[in-house]
C-alpha cells in the first residue's frame, strides 16, 4: 500500500508547476493512455501464459 501512495506523490509532484494547462493535460492523458496499454499487454500475456500458449 505504501507503494501506491509514493507513486501518487510522485504523480502529483510530477506535474505540479509543469507550465501551460494544455501540456498538463496532454502529458496525463498520455500518461493515463500509456498505463492502459501496458495492462492490456500485460493481460493478454498472462491470458496466454495461463492457457498454455505455446509461444
């Protein structure tokens, strides 16, 4: 738990006083698009490890 809490300080400190709302904005939806991909990813590969995929 104290893992989830260092990176929310480290989210919110990362884009405090960055500069114009637009980069802000566009830096968290990259960041928030990026993360989505990388589950996905990560699911798919655990659906196929688990499945007996041969790769």
């Amino acid at each position: 738990m104290s893992k989830l809490l260092l990176f929310k300080e480290l989210y919110i400190e990362a884009f405090r006083n960055l500069g114009h709302y637009l980069i802000t904005s566009y830096l968290k939806v990259l960041t928030w698009l990026c993360i989505a991909c990388l589950a996905i990813v990560s699911y798919a590969f655990i659906y196929r490890w688990a499945t007996g995929f041969y790769f």
